[in-house]
C-alpha cells in the first residue's frame, strides 16, 4: 500500500464513513444497542447529512452523525479523540439538546421519543473500570427500577479494548483502534468491511485528505492553544500565590483560566474555588 490511512477517529473521516452508508451505521448501533432480534434497527434517516466546505476547520461544528430510526428514536454519535475535562456535561448537554429539539411549536410531551447519544472516545474515561463499554441510563436508586427510556447515554472506550474480539461490537472497536486490512478481511463482517473500502478511498483522495488535514490542523492548534492557556493560567497564578498568598494565586488561576474561556465547572475543579466564586470573578 502506496498511501497512509487517514485516522478514522479524524471527525472528518468518521462522518464520510458513518454519515453516508445507512447499511454500516445501522450494523455499528445494532452492535452498541444489542436489541432483540424483532426490535433490530432496520432502517434510519439521517438528519445532517452535508458536510460544509468549511466545517473541517469551524470550531462552532459539531462533525456528529446524526439519525431518527425505524423505531422513531434519535441518535447522536460523537467521537471524541481528547478529554477536554468538562465532557461529562458536555455529553448531557448533547442529550438535552437532542431531547428538547424533538418539541416542535403544537407538540405535546408525550410525542417526545427516545433520545440515545453514543461518544467514542479516544481515550479512558471511567477510570475505575476495565471494559470499555458504559451504559447510562435514569434509574430509581432503591429499586434499580428504570424511570424512564428516553435517556441513554453509551460511551466506547478505545483504549480499553483486548487484543480479541468476541462479537460485533469488539470487531468495531478494533476497527476504531486502526484494525489492518488483513484484520478487517479475517472479521468476515460484511459492513466492517464497506467501511474500510471507504476509507481506503478517502484516504487516496486528494480532496478528502486536504480536508482531513484542515480538521486535524485544527484540533491540534486547538488542543494547543487550550494547553498553553492552562500552562500560563498556572503559571502566573502560581506566581501570584507566591507573591501574595495561595488563596490569591488560586483567584490568579481562575481569572486566567476564564480569560481564555475554559468552563467554569473546570475551573472549579482544578482551583477548587467554590463555583460562585468563580462566578463572582466572571462578572465583575
């Protein structure tokens, strides 16, 4: 092979090999959702099907794939290749829009459907387990009771996957791992398959690998640039509490830290200053 491949965790080329072929997206959520044989998804329409010529590089979009399925429920899939520290509200936040959006004016509550968000994330995220699946779902406390379906959150851990696969789903995880040709072929799954075949075609495009290196370009300056932001934030913070005192440099920290825009709930944690303090610092 002439060509490198393109990493399939880029968002870029996650969404040309999920956002496109209805018959591999709809064999990846029958591998995550593992319904019974007569509630299989059958078929799905996407939502969000264009990818803009600037969306590679637009901070603002979100590179998902969006879908309703034959059983009139919504999915969101998302990938996520680093932990920015505040993905746990993010994630939510993802649901609530996905869950909200379906009430259109006139709509009554009980139109609303299942709303299921799927993050693929590049690295762990639950640091006190091993298996690198995690269904969340609300539940009673006391009786374990589910109280309601309509929230679902499943979060793919990478990492986390052995150098086996048993089923389906472990076929996809190595398949987001960087599986080679000659173990994609060994899979013998059909859909597995395809989705390589596309990316062997992206990744020779010129085209797509121009748009590919914009996306990368991108997270990496991103990436980057929110490292340095926390580097200086610490920095003259920790300067600050040198100076005149460790409750101040913490206050240093903080303010810097929101300068450069990062979320509160983050702050907190890395300074652990109250989050009305941090509030009280942002608005003054």
């Amino acid at each position: 092979m002439e060509f490198k491949l393109l990493d399939i965790k880029n968002n870029y080329v996650f969404k040309r090999i999920f956002g496109e072929k209805e018959d591999v997206l709809i064999h990846f959520l029958n591998s995550v959702l593992n319904y019974p044989e007569d509630e299989k998804i059958i078929s799905l329409t996407y939502l969000n099907t264009k990818i803009n010529k600037d969306q590679e590089n637009d901070k603002e979009t979100r590179l998902n794939v969006l879908a309703k399925l034959n059983n009139e429920s919504f999915v969101n899939i998302e990938i996520q290749v680093q932990n920015t520290y505040e993905y746990e509200k993010r994630c939510l936040y993802y649901w609530a829009k996905l869950y909200e959006q379906q009430l259109t004016s006139g709509k009554k509550y009980k139109t609303l459907k299942p709303a299921i968000c799927i993050h693929i994330l590049n690295f762990n995220f639950f640091k006190d387990k091993d298996y690198f699946m995690t269904k969340i779902k609300a539940l009673d406390t006391e009786t374990r009771k589910v109280f309601s379906h309509d929230f679902q959150l499943y979060f793919l851990e990478v990492p986390k996957i052995t150098d086996h696969y048993y089923n389906e789903l472990d076929k996809w995880m190595h398949f987001f791992k960087g599986a080679s040709k000659e173990t994609v072929m060994a899979m013998q799954t059909p859909e597995i398959g395809k989705a390589f075949i596309t990316l062997e075609y992206i990744s020779q495009d010129p085209v797509a690998r121009a748009k590919y290196e914009a996306r990368r370009k991108y997270e990496l300056d991103y990436n980057t640039d929110m490292d340095g932001a926390r580097e200086e934030g610490f920095a003259k913070g920790k300067n600050e509490g040198v100076q005149i005192g460790f409750t101040k440099g913490k206050i240093g920290i903080a303010k810097n830290l929101l300068t450069n825009h990062f979320p509160i709930e983050m702050i907190s944690k890395i300074t652990d200053l109250p989050i009305s303090e941090i509030e009280k610092l942002k608005n003054s």
